[in-house]
C-alpha cells in the first residue's frame, strides 16, 4: 500500500485493478466497503489519490480515490472512495515513467517515408 502511495506522489494516477460486482457498480457517492473479492478481478481502474482519514458518516477511512472508464455518470463525478484492501483495490498495481525516447531518425507522414 505504501509502494501504491508513493508511486501516484511522484508519478501521478497509477494503473491497477480491482474485482466489481453490482454494488461496485451500483456505487454512486459515499465510502464503498462492500467487499466483492468473490467476483475475482474484472476490472480495471486508475487510482489517483488517497486519503488516510476520509470523513464520512460521522466515521473516518483510509480511502483510495479511483477513477473507471465509466464516465462521469457513475459515482462521484465518475470517482470513488474505496476503502483500503476492499475488493482486492490496487491488485496489480502499475505505473509508467516516461524517459525522452532516443531520436531513431523518424520522418513526418507529410514529408514521406525515409
């Protein structure tokens, strides 16, 4: 969990997974702690951010903040606080640190091939 944290610190939102049934998807605000490890992992997400001490309904959570591929009509605004290690959260956890790639002498499609 640590290692997820500070990779979206210093490289931004992190890829990863997480397994959804119907109250995952139903989801539309709050914090989701409905557990649906038993779906296995089907989903892909991207985690953005977290919170060690989300408040909510008088209590507080340690939350990932996620983003789906569904668009801004599901959740909140298209995000959701998910409580750490619900559903599995962050399986497969990726990020990608982009390095100036080495000019290999590529032409524009205009200017023809080489």
């Amino acid at each position: 969990m640590d290692e997820i944290k500070q990779a979206i610190y210093q490289y931004g939102p992190v890829g990863a997974a997480v397994a959804v049934g119907p109250a995952f998807q139903g989801y539309s605000a709050g914090v989701f702690d409905n557990d649906e490890s038993g779906y296995g992992i089907n989903h892909a997400i991207v985690l953005v951010g977290w919170d060690d001490a989300y408040p909510w309904d008088g209590n507080t959570y340690g939350v990932w903040i996620l983003r789906t591929s569904w668009g801004s009509g599901w959740g909140e605004g298209g995000y959701m606080y998910i409580t750490y290690g619900t559903s599995r959260v962050g399986y497969s956890a990726n990020y990608i640190e982009y390095a100036h790639a080495p000019d290999f002498g590529l032409v524009a499609p205009e200017n023809g091939a080489a």
